[in-house]
C-alpha cells in the first residue's frame, strides 16, 4: 500500500510486437482437414473449379506462427486488458459495467446453443424459442411495452430501429413527407441524434434549464410543430437526473401526432420502480449488454432489445417469437414490419445470459439492483464532496439515480490539469479509466462514475480515494497527472498520427507503406 | 419493497442488510424511499413485478436453463447442410480459449493505455484482413454483414455524391432486407433508390447487358456478392467494376472471407468497397448470433471520412518509445458531434473481432488457402453425388464455394417435404429458396464446409435417395 492507502499496481509489460512481424517461413497454427481420398479421386483439384480470372494469384501474406505461439500472445494482450472482471469498473458512466455472472458464461458454450444454426427447423429449436419468448415476457413486464424484438445488435441499432419505425408510422399514415423532425435532448445519448438522423429525420435538441439539469417544457411546446416525428430520448439522462415532467414531454408529443421512442439504456435504477408504460411512450429500447449482466465483450456483442405497445407491434422487424400455447413459432406475418435490422434474430446468447439473470434475481432482488444502485450512486456523490477540486454539475437537485455527472472546472481553473488528464492517471492505480461523458461538453471538464449494484461500499471508497489522490497531485505536482500514465506499458501517444491521411494507418500493409522514407521513430 | 431483511444476493455485495443501513445513514435518509421521491409517485410502478420466483442457487438455475436448451436438437446431432449466411466451420480450441479471456470478455470501452491489448488485437483483426483483401483500410467490424453492405452503400452515395444503387438479383434476401432499411422510403429526401440487376438462370452469372441497361449518371454503386448467397463465383468481376467506374459509380462486393485463400480478393478485379461477414472465420453458429459484418475500402481521405464506423489506428508514442492505438479521425463518429456524424456507430461486435483476429493468426497463408480448396472438394463431392440421384439436379456447376443450388422440381415433393423427412434421417438438409427464387423451382441451397467428411456426404445422398424413393 502506498501512503494514500492506495494499492501499488503496474499493468503487464509484455512488448509484444504486432502479429505481422512475428513466426518464420512455413510455420502454422493449425493443420487443415484435407478432403478423402476418395473424394479428391472423384472431384480433382479444387483449382479446376475456380474460373481462370477468378484465381488468388499469391497467398495471403497472413503471419505464419505455430500454435504455441498464437496462444502465448494472444494471451498476454488479454492480460493487457484491464476487463471488467478485474478492476473496479465504476468510472464507466452509461455503460452500466456490472458483473456477468460466470455461470451464464458455461451456459451459452454448450452445443445444444452453440451449435444452432438459425435456419433450422422450429421442431428443432423449441428450447431457444421458449427462452426468448419468455425473456420477452419478462421484458413486457419490466417495461409495460406488448411485444418485443432481440434482433438489433447494439444499443445505437435499437435506437435506429425506433427511428425507422418512427418514419414506417408516418409513411403508411401518409403524412411522412410533413413529419420529417424528431426531438430529442442534449442530455440524451448521442445515438438519439445520430439514428434518426441517419433515418433522416432533422434533429431538434432542447437543452437543459442551467439551474436543474433538466430539459423545458416550455422549449419542448416551442420546438414541437406539425413537422414534429416523435420524441427520443433517455430518462434519466445521461446526468443521472430523472425528468419528473416526462409524461408531460410525452404527451405533448402525442398531441402533435408524434410517436414516444425511450431510450433506456440506463435502465439500471429503475427495475421494478418505474417503466416506459407509465410514462406514456409507445415503443422503448433496453441494452441487454448493460442492466441485464450480459458482458460488453470489448464493445459486443451486444443487443438493444425493443419493445413496443401492441398498436406499433405491427412495425417490428421481423419474425418475432410467438406462443401458441403447446409450440413456439417465428412469426414473419407483420402487416408494417420495417423487415429486417440485421440478419436472423440477434445476438441471442445476450438473451440466453440475460434470461438466466433474470431467473437468479426475481423481482424482489431486481428492484434491490436497482435500489442498491441508487443508494451506491449517492453514497458516493456524499463521499465525492470532500474532494478538492471537484464539484457536482446541478447540485440544486442533490438526488441522483444510477449515474451522477461531475466537473473538474474548478481543478483546472487551479492547475491546469484537465479531466483528460485525471482520466488517464487514475489507471496508474488499477482502476479502469472514467468516461468523461458524450459531447458536446455542457458541463466542463466532465466524467460521469456509475457506481452499480456490482460495486461494494469498499470498492466506492477506494475508488473516491483514487479520485481523491490525483487530485491533490494536481494541486502539488501537475505535471506527474498531465505526462500519465506512469504505469502502463506503453507511454503518452501522439495523437496527431490518428487524424494524419498520411501517417493513420488501420493496417500493417498501410503502416509500412507509409512510414517508407519517414525516418518514423 | 421496504427495506426488509432479507439474506444477501452473491452478485450484490450491498444487499447485506448492516452495509445498506450503514449507507444510507451516511447518505443522511433512513429509508431509500427518500431517494426515490424524485420519481413522483405517478410513474411509479407502485406493485411488485410480475415475475417467476427466482431460481437462488446456480445449481438450480443451471438446472433449469439446461433443461430448456436440451429440447433443442443441435448440428452437432443432427449432420447439417444449412449455411446461407452463417455456416458450421470448425472452431479451433486456441480462438475459444481467448475469446473466454475474462478480460476480454468483460472490457469495454477503456482506452489507448488500459486496453492495450484490447486494441492491438483489433489493428491485428485488421492488419490481417487487409492481406487477406489486398487492401489498406479496414473498419472495425459492425454488427452483420448486411448492416456491413448496408453502410457500405451509404458510403458510397456520399462519396459519388449521388442516390441510386444497382444490387444484383443473386445477393443475399435477408441483407437486402437489411440494406432497404438503410436506403429508405421515397418521400425523404436522403432516400436511395435500390435498382436490382438481373442474372443468367442458367449460370447464375450477373447480366452485364442488364447492368449496361440500368447504370447511368444517376448510379453511386453496383453491390453483387462473391460467392453468391447461392454459391455461385462471378467471374465478370472486372467487367463489372469496369462498367461501375466508367458510370462514375463505386464498385462494391460482398465476399465470404473463408474463400479468400482460394478466390482473387476483390481488389484484383477493381473493388473499391468490400464488405462481408466475419462469422466463418472462428466464430460457432450461436443460433445466428456468432456474425459480425467487416467493411474495407481503398486507404486515402476521401473513403476514411466517410466511414460510420470505429476505425482503430496504430500510432507512435510521444516520447518515440514505442507505439500505441486509438480511434482514427473520431470526429467522423457521433460519438464527437451527435447527429452530425456520420450514419451511427456503437457496441458493435469486439469480441467476435478478437475471435476472428485469432483464428486468422493460426490459419495463416497456408490454412487459410488448403480450407478453402477443402471446401471446395467437398462441395463438390457432395453436389455430384447429389446430381446422381434420379430427380435430383445440381444448378448451376461447376464454378460454385461451398454452396449449391438442388432442385426437386422432378422429386413431386416440396424441398420442405424433402427437408422434413431428412429430419428423421437425422439431417437437416439444405435451406428452402422456393419462395425467395421462385425462377429457380424447387430449390433448396446446400452447404458443405470443412468439418463434414466423405462419410457424411455419401449418408446425405443414401438418404435423399431413400426420401425420394
């Protein structure tokens, strides 16, 4: 323990160079099965059937390395990964990095999941449909929505997947061409601006009143017109600040004509307490990677599940799993489905996680995640308070649920250290880094812990200690938080080589050819 | 609930009774219902949920959940010629033993320094796609193929600065469908119109004459897939891209990387755009879930700027100790300016790049080129022993990867009938494409890959010969 009372740590230092250059000539990781020779009898050479034209010319230059030696490196980068698993993960503001419970892991690795393939006969796959149609159950009654789909790949896609049926709504309603705007607010996930747009919607933000944190009504029923789409946005907001008045948002928007799409990946404080339903919002998306424990996997993958009240069930993309009370079906019968966001169902090993998660918790120890949630978040928003150099954006309003957004303004106003800077030295101490928080940066020099029901009350203060030392060398000895991180394997990086057409390279080939002649350290 | 005692969940080291209260008394209320009063009472719940009592010990929950997925019959059961998008290659035990990594498995979104070996891994995943292509820039996986091909006709409307895309007939039903979401309808005013480019029925080869006809000044990409979702290799490929860039038109091809050992990357025949899944490469079949879609392109500002997706650079260290990763040009992202950006990015697929990343290490030049001349002994083996059973004909030979179109039009038997009686033959034979290519017939697309041998070949074709006996 150093003086702080902060554990020593240093992050594995293996040097390992990239794959490409390492093996020799003629060495393999793996032997081939080669067919019969029956077969090769009968058939002759594979090259016969590749039209002329239509040959590789040269082996791909892929590394040769045999199979010790891929194991030995690929496991080193593991180690040079700071999961989850390992490290107090509170830092990781609407990510929600709550452990994903070793079990589910064995679960998802046996053949009788695995070895599915998504076209096999229904009579077959009984055992995964039942899964997912009762996880979507249980979604229905954690949200209040009617039905629901596994089959987005990611929180941003199920957002998008609102988004386009959003626009099929006002489509097969003939009123498309006038309603191209959805309002969303800059709080809101950056993916609420960024899927509709992608939808081509134009993209309305309120901002947040100074005071509260929290959007206007007034700017809302300003905002909203007969070009109005539909509302997305995410409650709480990315602040951890619950919008009180978001039935009101919802049915103004109703009473334009627009559609309620919430975005509620972070959901984590929330089960059992409050739901879309109750809010009035027609369709909502959950991140099964977040609040329901299934890992983030080094970004996926993943699974932003939609739900929708049974007037939208009809857009869904399609099939979705039905019961019929012995059997359970793929229904492709939609009359407005938007077709298909992805191929076949999804990414249903999230599902098959988040349905025995589901079935260890029950809904007393739900709503205990989503209380304990609350109680960790403000127990560390009381701890944070004695911490030079940090304050709480919109402390007018001291509750919080699952996240809370703090600003270093003040330490940098001092020191000159900016929440970049503390970021990257907190790592010296064996926590993961924070999430500073999406952009535009309303409030300056931000980072955003969300402190999970995974975390102990021994996890949270050692965590506020770390945050607590870095600051105070802020204040003594800047420079040691502005050249972090120390304890890494690597050094400070020159950025400037990521934005450079002429020295960004996102491949070996590309790195070689374009550091030629550059006298490249 | 009220704050009744209750013994401790093992995954939430707060639920023991003394620490809760030890919390909220420093948090200054008594009851976290003091907490909750930010919530008005309106929009609460106000009742329990309404769900099954929980299943507490992992031994009963294993229990359970093994219960349920045992009634589903597996293709490790049952032998399986189902591919069309996701296939049955074998996994090697190095790639599950790292995509199992603990660390893998839970990080996320640290960075450049905590992550490093994260983010090597992934610039490995594209170091070797690029020479598995022949090309310089390649993406960060999203999430399938068809969002891959979807994304990769956005990016080339905005590079040609233009709004119609010709996709031939023979691409894959289910990513069209997927593409079509990303084209949208005609009354906004980004719409991309979809034009579908005929092909020759008897050699499944895309209809120049009919591309000739459809391509014009209005024209941003051909899309066509090689393979083919029906198997078949395209050998006009530079006619193609030709015809494309003499229209002023970018020149996309999807491609099925297992086949890449043995087929000319798409850069040797113009591709400017290439776009595919990741899944035959080390990742199981997951019930669909195991796919991951990657894009690559030519290098150079002019395509970097225009991707959606996280783009992973190698980088030098300040002090020029060593190197590093991080996100190229982030400000494409919305991640930096919201709706402004570039279509929309996210969790997309890392552990599946890791996976496929590993299995690339252990093909090398030499796996990654005898697989596929296995596969296509194998399919081949497989198709002639099909075409000889009476009633049965293979369309298309000879130049088709891994899969092949059977028709029963002569069976007087439904391929779901043919499909339904292998059942108890303990096949699951090939998928049905009666009703996605009706000018086929009745037709099924069959897949044979690397993990079926000889003996699984000839007990298919005994079987078929006993189901349409």
């Amino acid at each position: 323990m150093s003086e702080a009372g902060l554990r020593r740590y240093h992050a594995n230092v293996w040097e390992e160079p990239i794959i490409m250059q390492m093996g020799s000539e003629g060495e393999r990781g793996i032997a081939i099965p080669h067919a019969e020779k029956e077969i090769q009898k009968t058939v002759g050479s594979a090259q016969s059937y590749i039209p002329a034209r239509m040959k590789r010319r040269r082996d791909a230059a892929l590394p040769q390395v045999s199979q010790p030696h891929v194991l030995r490196h690929y496991l080193r980068l593991s180690q040079q990964t700071l999961g989850m698993a390992l490290n107090i993960d509170i830092g990781m503001g609407t990510c929600t990095m709550k452990y994903s419970p070793q079990v589910n892991e064995e679960l998802l690795r046996l053949p009788q999941f695995a070895d599915l393939h998504p076209f096999q006969d229904e009579d077959t796959v009984q055992g995964i449909l039942q899964i997912m149609y009762e996880f979507s159950r249980f979604m229905c009654e954690i949200s209040g929505m009617d039905e629901f789909t596994f089959q987005p790949g990611g929180g941003a896609h199920g957002i998008y997947t609102n988004a386009c049926m959003i626009k099929k709504y006002h489509d097969v309603n003939g009123e498309l061409k006038q309603r191209d705007e959805i309002i969303s607010t800059i709080f809101s996930h950056p993916a609420d601006a960024a899927c509709p747009a992608t939808a081509d919607f134009k993209v309305v933000s309120l901002y947040p009143d100074p005071e509260t944190g929290l959007p206007d009504v007034e700017a809302l029923k300003a905002a909203v017109s007969k070009r109005t789409a539909g509302l997305m946005i995410t409650n709480p907001e990315d602040t951890g600040i619950f919008n009180p008045m978001i039935d009101e948002f919802v049915n103004i928007i109703h009473e334009a004509g627009g559609l309620c799409a919430y975005d509620q990946a972070n959901s984590n404080a929330l089960f059992g307490i409050a739901r879309a339903r109750e809010s009035g919002f027609d369709m909502c998306h959950f991140n099964i990677h977040k609040a329901f424990s299934s890992p983030h996997g080094c970004m996926g993958p993943a699974c932003g599940s939609v739900g929708t009240k049974k007037e939208i069930a009809d857009y869904l993309p399609v099939p979705i799993v039905t019961f019929d009370g012995s059997r359970y079906h793929l229904d492709y019968d939609r009359k407005h489905s938007i077709g298909k966001v992805r191929c076949f169902f999804g990414n249903i090993e999230t599902i098959l996680r988040a349905y025995a998660w589901v079935m260890g918790m029950g809904p007393d120890d739900l709503r205990q995640v989503s209380e304990t949630s609350i109680i960790n978040t403000n127990y560390l928003i009381k701890k944070m308070s004695s911490v030079q150099g940090v304050t709480m954006a919109y402390p007018k309003q001291a509750r919080r649920l699952d996240q809370v957004r703090f600003s270093l303004e003040k330490l940098k106003e001092d020191t000159g250290v900016t929440t970049d800077d503390v970021a990257r030295r907190m790592i010296d101490f064996g926590v993961q880094e924070y999430f500073t928080s999406h952009h535009p940066w309303i409030v300056p020099e931000p980072f955003l812990p969300e402190p999970c029901d995974t975390y102990s009350r021994e996890d949270i203060d050692y965590w506020v200690e770390v945050i607590r030392h870095v600051c105070q060398e802020a204040y003594k000895n800047p420079e040691i938080v502005k050249s972090a991180p120390h304890n890494h394997a690597i050094t400070k990086i020159n950025r400037q080589d990521l934005d450079d057409p002429d020295r960004y390279a996102m491949t070996w080939r590309a790195y070689v050819r374009k550091s030629k002649g550059k006298g490249r350290k | 609930m009220s704050d009744v005692m209750r013994s401790a969940h093992p995954y939430i080291p707060n639920s023991v009774p003394e620490t809760r209260e030890g919390m909220l008394k420093e948090i200054g209320v008594s009851d976290v219902e003091e907490l909750l009063t930010v919530i008005p009472q309106r929009l609460r719940l106000n009742r329990s949920l309404n769900l099954p009592r929980p299943l507490a010990a992992e031994s009963d929950l294993r229990k359970h959940v093994e219960e349920i997925l045992l009634k589903n019959g597996t293709c490790k059961e049952y032998l399986s010629f189902l591919g069309a998008g996701c296939w049955q290659h074998y996994v090697p035990a190095v790639v599950d033993e790292i995509a199992h990594r603990a660390e893998f498995v839970t990080a996320y979104a640290g960075n450049t320094y905590s992550d490093l070996g994260k983010w090597q891994a992934f610039f490995e995943f594209q170091s070797m796609m690029g020479e598995l292509l022949e090309m310089d820039m390649v993406s960060l996986p999203t999430f399938d193929w068809g969002c891959a091909a979807g994304f990769a006709v956005r990016m080339a409307s905005r590079i040609a600065d233009r709004d119609e895309v010709l996709i031939s007939w023979t691409v894959s039903p289910e990513r069209l469908a997927v593409i079509k979401n990303f084209c949208h309808s005609e009354y906004v005013p980004a719409h991309i119109s979809i034009k579908q480019v005929g092909y020759d029925v008897k050699t499944g080869l895309l209809d120049l004459e009919d591309l000739k006809a459809k391509i014009s000044s209005k024209t941003a990409a051909i899309y066509f897939e090689n393979p083919s979702y029906l198997g078949l290799i395209e050998s006009q490929g530079e006619e193609i891209s030709k015809i494309a860039h003499d229209n002023g038109a970018e020149c996309i091809v999807g491609v099925d990387p297992i086949s890449l050992g043995v087929l000319a990357p798409p850069a040797d025949y113009g591709a400017d755009i290439v776009c595919g899944d990741i899944q035959p490469l080390g990742l199981h079949m997951n019930y669909g879930g195991g796919v991951g879609g990657f894009i690559a392109s030519r290098d150079g500002a002019e395509y970097v700027s225009e991707y959606p997706t996280h783009l992973v650079s190698i980088a030098g260290t300040e002090d020029g100790t060593g190197f590093g990763f991080g996100f190229c040009t982030h400000e494409r992202t919305l991640y930096a300016v919201r709706e402004k950006g570039k279509d929309f990015t996210g969790t997309t697929v890392g552990l599946w790049t890791i996976a496929a990343a590993v299995y690339l290490a252990l093909m090398g030049p030499a796996g990654i080129r005898e697989i596929g001349e296995t596969i296509i002994q194998k399919s081949h083996y497989a198709a002639r022993r099909l075409s000889e059973i009476p009633r049965v004909r293979v369309l298309f030979s000879p130049y088709f990867f891994k899969e092949f179109v059977a028709n029963f039009d002569d069976a007087k038997k439904t391929v779901r009938e043919v499909d339904r009686r292998l059942i108890d033959h303990k096949i699951f034979g090939g998928k049905d494409v009666t009703s996605e290519f009706p000018e086929l017939g009745n037709s099924a697309l069959y897949a044979v890959t690397d993990i079926h041998t000889r003996d699984d070949l000839d007990r298919l074709a005994r079987s078929l010969e006993a189901v349409l006996r």
